[in-house]
C-alpha cells in the first residue's frame, strides 16, 4: 500500500530558489616512514603550502526586505608537535638503558622511495531558477533550489617504523592543499500587487578550512663521518653497516638495530585541491493582488543562503628526529589567502572577518564600469487568456 500521509507544511507561503550546498571534504591521516635517526647524503625540502581563494559576487535587483549578510571565511591551523616526553620533575622514574645494540638488520631499497596521496575534488552546479508565482491557497512550499553535493575522501595510510633511515638521494616531503570557491547569486525579485514579507537573496557562506597536523619535531644537523662513510659503502653495493655507525652514542638503549637504506630519493607528497563553482542567479515574480489582506497569510522568499565549504586535514604521525644532512636543508610553510567579492556590492553585507596573510585585491578606475543592472530582463506578469480563436483563415473563409 502506498503511503497516504499529507506533508506538514509551515503556514503561510515559502519560496526557496537558493539554499544550495557544496561541500568537499578531505582528511588524510599518514604513519608511513620515521626514525629517531635519519642520514641524508643529499639535499633535504619540507615543505606545506596552504592556497585559499574565495571569489563572490552577489548583486540582487528588485525589491527585497532582506539581503542578508555573506560571510567569506579563509581558516588555516598548523600544529607541530613534539612526542619526546617532558622529563620528570620528581626524578622517580628510572633510568633508561644505556646498553649499545649487539645486532642489527639492514633492509636495503633500490632505486627511489616514492609515497604520494593526490586528491582532487570538484562540483560544479548550476542553479538558475525563474518563476512567476500565484498563490491561492492557505499554506504554500515551493522548492527549487535546496540541492546538496557532497565529495568526501577519508584516507589512513600506514608504514613502518626503523631505528635508522640511510638515504643516499635527497628527502623530500610536501603537504599541499589548494582550495577555491566560487560563487554568482544574482538574483532579481518582481511583484504585482503585494510584495513578499520577507525576501532574502544574500546571506551566503564561502569557507575554506585547511589543517596540517605533524606529530614529530625534526633537527638538523651536519653529516657525521660514520654515516657518510657507511652510506658510501651501501651505495657501492654493500649489505649492512658497521661498529661505527651501529655503536653510535645515538643509539644507547637499543638491543636490534632496525635500518632502512634508500639508494635514491625518499618521496612523501598529500596533494589536496578542492573546487566549488556554484551559479545561483534566480528570478521569481510574485502575483498577490491583495491575497495577504483577505487570507493574512505571509510570504517569505529566498534566492541567497547558498554554501560552498572546503574542508581539508593532513596528520601526519612520526617520532622526534634528528636528522644528519650532508646537502642544503630547506624547511618552510606558505600561506596565500585571497577574499575576492565584487565591487557593486554593498560594503556592509559581506561579512570578511581579518585573517593573517590574507590577500586584498584593487581593481584599477580604467577596469571598473558602470553599472548596467542585470543581463536577464525582469519577469513579467503573463497576460489575461484572451478567448479569441487563434485561426485567422477561419473568420476570413466563414
């Protein structure tokens, strides 16, 4: 049997033509390579880099009560984390081992060492509604928009864990997350007889939200002679290491020795980009004539309240290390943030709070024109049926 139920609807007359969603979303949570020690014969690049782009232009034309308040939001959190444990105050606890290891074991890798996470996210929704309403009845929902599109990526990545890592190439690891929204909500609103109580054809949300989480703090330091000279032996084809490089201060406390030899590069790469392009550009015309007045029904209209959300988190899990480097090191962060709204807007109803490092563009007077009011001629109330026959040859040939 089917179902017979009567959906509930809220009193009066709505009409939705915005509300849309897009939202993309990635986390990335990495436990693949780590030593206490690391040896590199070439050069060493940490790099994160973190690119956020919100792009609005929401021009409404007509009469509206409401045009809502956008918010553009560029949100960035990078945290470094160190997993050596505090000492102990109260000096109760006990000391640790200071023995030398008497084995260990070599694991050697030809050629390069290559780990890379690429995710790309895209949604690209067009929304462009134009409706001539007429309301006859007590309680009314007209739905045209309220769409939702949702990319979601969850990655869990894991690897091992050595004493020693021995790369006879450069180390290289990158966190990259690009992120972009754009959106158009030009909207027009028309009316015969009486207009909508309320109508709101802004109050957008544009946000971009990255995270970038490292559990390890790495120092650096010059290339000691046991691990040049060792590396240079593997590189020539040997199978392990020596009492140089095995009874190194470094690695008090270990019974086995676990050792990794990568002949070429190490490789580490999360490479996030996520787009949202969303273009909401309504027209609707309301036909009350007087309707509220006899039926004190309200009418409420909304072509903004659209969302394109970018979401991205990269941890990464590792140890404190110390890490001997035999080339150049270069360890930095980027940021670039950029907040592009359009200049016809009224000042006060974008919402763009103040971020660190963010990105204010000037339009030069040759690139700014006037304005020309919207490309899409206002909807108009259509016209009496008229009762007269449509064949002309008739009435010529009667």
């Amino acid at each position: 049997m089917g179902d017979d139920t009567v959906p509930e609807i809220d009193d009066g007359h709505a009409v939705v033509a915005g509300a849309n969603s897009l939202i993309n979303e990635v986390a990335i949570s990495s436990a693949w390579l780590d030593a206490p020690v690391i040896s590199v014969m070439g050069d060493v690049v940490k790099l994160s880099v973190v690119a956020q782009i919100n792009v609005l232009m929401d021009i409404d034309y007509g009469t509206f009560a409401d045009a809502g308040t956008s918010t553009v939001m560029n949100a960035v959190a990078h945290t470094i984390t160190a997993t050596t444990p505090p000492p102990d105050v109260e000096g109760d606890a006990a000391p640790p081992p200071t023995g030398l290891p008497s084995n260990w074991a070599v694991t050697r890798i030809e050629g390069d060492l290559i780990s890379v996470n690429q995710i790309s996210q895209y949604s690209f929704v067009t929304d462009n509604d134009r409706a001539e309403i007429v309301f006859d009845s007590a309680s009314t929902y007209i739905g045209m928009g309220d769409n939702t599109v949702i990319n979601l990526t969850d990655l869990a990545e894991l690897g091992y864990g050595y004493d020693l890592i021995m790369i006879g190439g450069s180390m290289i690891s990158v966190n990259w997350i690009h992120q972009m929204n754009v959106m158009i909500d030009n909207d027009t609103m028309t009316f015969s007889g009486e207009g909508a109580n309320s109508f709101s054809g802004g109050d957008n949300l544009l946000f971009n939200g990255a995270t970038i989480n490292s559990t390890g703090v790495d120092s650096y330091g010059d290339m000691q002679g046991n691990f040049a000279s060792a590396s240079a032996d593997l590189a020539n084809g040997g199978l392990t290491i020596d009492e140089s490089v095995a009874h190194d201060s470094v690695f008090e406390g270990s019974e086995i020795l676990r050792v990794l030899y990568i002949e070429g590069d190490m490789i580490s790469v999360n490479w996030v980009e996520q787009t949202n392009v969303l273009g909401d550009s309504d027209q609707v015309n309301l036909a009350r004539d007087e309707f509220e007045a006899s039926t004190g029904a309200t009418a409420t209209v909304t072509t903004g309240s659209n969302s394109a959300i970018n979401l991205a988190t990269i941890n990464e899990y590792g140890t404190d290390s110390t890490i001997a480097v035999q080339g150049e090191v270069y360890d930095d962060a980027l940021l670039y943030q950029a907040e592009l709204v359009d200049t016809d807007a009224d000042p006060l109803g974008v919402d763009m709070p103040a971020l660190a490092g963010e990105a204010v563009v000037f339009l030069a007077d040759d690139m700014m024109s006037p304005d020309v009011g919207p490309s899409d001629a206002p909807i108009i109330a259509t016209s009496t049926e008229s009762t007269a026959s449509s064949d002309v040859m008739q009435s010529m040939l009667a």
